[in-house]
C-alpha cells in the first residue's frame, strides 16, 4: 500500500513539474505579447495623430463643391468646436500618480486623437 502512495506521489509531482513548465512557457509568451501589444499602442498614438493632421489640413485646403458654393454662407450652420479636456501640465501628471503606477505620457503637440482618447479609456477599463 505504502509503495503505490510513494509511486502516486511520484507521478503526481512529475505531472505538477510538467503544467510548471507548460505555464511558464505560456507566461513568457504572455509577456512578450504584452510588450509588443505596448509598443503597438505607444506607436499608434503618434499615427493617429499624424493622420488627424493630415485630415485636418486636407479639409483646410479643399475648397467646396459647386452646389455649397451657390448656398448662402449665413444659412450654413457653423461646425461645433470640438472641447476637449484640459491635461495636467507634466510636473502635475507626475505628482497625481498613485505610486507603482507609471504617469501618463506627456503630449508635445498638441491633444490626444479620439481614437487615441477611446483605446486609452478600454485599456484603463481593462486595468
């Protein structure tokens, strides 16, 4: 009896041993995932920016069709400015971040795309 429990045992930590390493290959691959995915992300911002820029100057340069041209400018309605909220210079960003946390990016020009504002707010839900 003595020695099956002995053997049940063996074979119990040889098959712990085997989902270790199985679980650490996984985890390793996990992190790499997890790195290129923030590289992509951090990437991305800038992306979006340059395309928002490239669609802002293009809608700045075009000039408009026959038939908007014929419609009085007073009867066109005026296009909302877009609000966006104020960020915190960096010296504030980094004094309002919980320790361990790392501070928000800083923006040299200018705000952050929508697009950029929406992947941030699902990543931050993710947290």
């Amino acid at each position: 009896m003595s020695l099956r429990a002995e053997a049940g045992i063996t074979a119990l930590r040889q098959a712990a041993e085997d989902i270790g390493r199985q679980l650490q290959q996984k985890i390793e691959l996990a992190q790499t995932l997890r790195d290129d995915l923030a590289y992509m992300v951090d990437r991305s911002g800038g992306v979006a920016d340059r395309l928002e820029g490239a669609i802002r100057s293009h809608r700045q340069t075009t000039t408009p069709a026959p038939a908007a041209a014929e419609e009085p400018v007073a009867a066109r309605p005026a296009e909302p400015k877009r609000r966006e909220p104020p960020r915190p210079a960096p010296k504030q960003a980094a004094e309002t971040a919980v320790a361990g946390e790392k501070p928000p990016p800083t923006r040299v020009s200018g705000f952050p795309s929508r697009a950029e504002r929406e992947l941030r707010r699902v990543l931050d839900a993710r947290r």
